[in-house]
C-alpha cells in the first residue's frame, strides 16, 4: 500500500510513526497492478491519505 497525504499535521503524524504502530486511515482508495523486476504482476493500493487515528489518539481521548 502507498499513501500520499497533503495536509501539513498529517503529514508529520505519519512521519512520527515507528514501525511496530497501529493506525486506522481514511481516505480514497484507487485499486493498481504493478509488475516486479521479475515481471510478476502484483496487487497494489495507493490511498490519499485525509484522516489518521493511532492507539495513542484513542486513549487520549478516553481519558478527556
């Protein structure tokens, strides 16, 4: 999956993340094939990035 996002603050959430992080996104979705430098025709997803939420955002909030 690629995502591309173009809001400033989203941007720099999605930079913040490590590896081992849980998030949910929201955006639009727009379904591809690619082809491998074997030539192997492969599924992929490039999503426009409008919204994110981590397990962080989701206890913060809990606690408020």
């Amino acid at each position: 999956m690629n995502v591309i996002a173009f809001d400033d603050d989203l941007q720099t959430a999605l930079l913040a993340l490590t590896d081992a992080d849980s998030v949910a996104l929201s955006g639009t979705l727009t379904p591809k094939v690619r082809t491998d430098k074997n030539g192997l025709v492969k599924p992929a997803i490039d999503m426009v990035a409008h919204k994110l939420l981590t397990a962080y955002d989701a206890r913060r909030e809990g606690d408020a």
